[in-house]
C-alpha cells in the first residue's frame, strides 16, 4: 500500500503554470506561470520567496543544471537567461533552512532572440545549454569553464532545422 501526501503550492492570483522542473542537488522544484514569473518551492509546498523571478515575458521553457543550483529560462520574448539560487551567506545550509537563506542572482543573459523559446535543456556534462525557437532556430551554448560561475558562452552554434517528408534536417551555421 502506498501512501501519498499533498503539499499545495499556492500560487499567486489566478496564474496558470507553463512548466515545471525538479533540481537535482535541493529539493526545489520550479514553476514558470503565465503572470511572468518563476517561482520556487520546496518539496513540502514552502515558497522560496527571495528566489522568485520576475520578467516582462512569460517564461516558456526552463532547466535545472544538472550538478548545481542553477536554473536556465527559456522566455517568450526570445531571450535566455541563468541564475543562481545561492545562500545569503557562506555557511553550510540545511535543506530545512533554504527558503530563509536562498535568493536568486541573474549570471547570463542573451535577449537577441527573436521568437519565443521552446526548449532549453543542459547536456549532462554541463558543459553546453541547447535552448530551440519557434522559428526553428536551435542555438547550443558552450560554458566556459567547468565551474559554473561566472558562465560566459565563448561560443554558440546555430543549427536551422526544416523538416522534409522523411527526415528532419539541420543546417549547421558556424558564428
């Protein structure tokens, strides 16, 4: 027999989520809703108040990096961005105190895009952020180093994708 418990996450007003995502080194999952923002919760429902982000755009697609505290949107306006979610202080943290000690910091943004984001997803390495258009656009982000902070994309590839009756091609631009 299993035995399920709910904890709500309250989310403000009437806002609907967009998408989810589990960290995989905290218990936090994040929502992004249609009122602009991100919001972040512990596992019991807690929010994570000074973690919140707000945009002027919906973000449609969002990731967790997968050895780190890192999150990276996708956003309706074309623009990607990372942050941090890090303790106000350098001491050792339990996960019981993280919504009293966590706040967000913005390390990247990109807002040449054109249209909105469909996907943004980490290779497991964590050394490259592939974030899709809807236009067709694909853009893989190489992380300069290893470790994360600061993440500064040196490079990007930008793959076109159309699709024929048969495959779905990809035409490799090179910046």
């Amino acid at each position: 027999m299993s035995l399920f418990l709910d904890f709500p996450c309250l989310l403000s007003g009437c806002s609907k989520v967009i998408s989810a995502a589990w960290c995989v080194v905290e218990p936090i999952c994040a929502f992004s809703t249609n009122d602009h923002c991100i919001s972040f919760y512990l596992e019991e429902g807690v929010s994570l108040e000074r973690c919140r982000i707000l945009r002027k755009s919906d973000a449609t697609a969002i990731a967790w990096h997968p050895t780190a505290k890192v999150i990276a949107a996708g956003w309706g306006d074309g623009s990607i961005s990372v942050w941090d979610l890090s303790p106000l202080s350098s001491s050792e943290v339990s996960p019981r105190d993280l919504a009293d000690t966590l706040s967000s910091t913005c390390i990247f943004t990109d807002s040449s895009g054109q249209a909105p984001i469909r996907t943004v997803m980490w290779n497991p390495s964590a050394t490259r952020l592939v974030s899709a258009n809807n236009s067709g656009a694909i853009l893989i982000w190489k992380v300069k180093t290893l470790i994360l902070l600061p993440l500064n994309p040196v490079s990007y590839t930008h793959l076109r994708a159309h699709e024929t009756l048969r495959y779905l091609v990809c035409r490799l631009l090179l910046e």
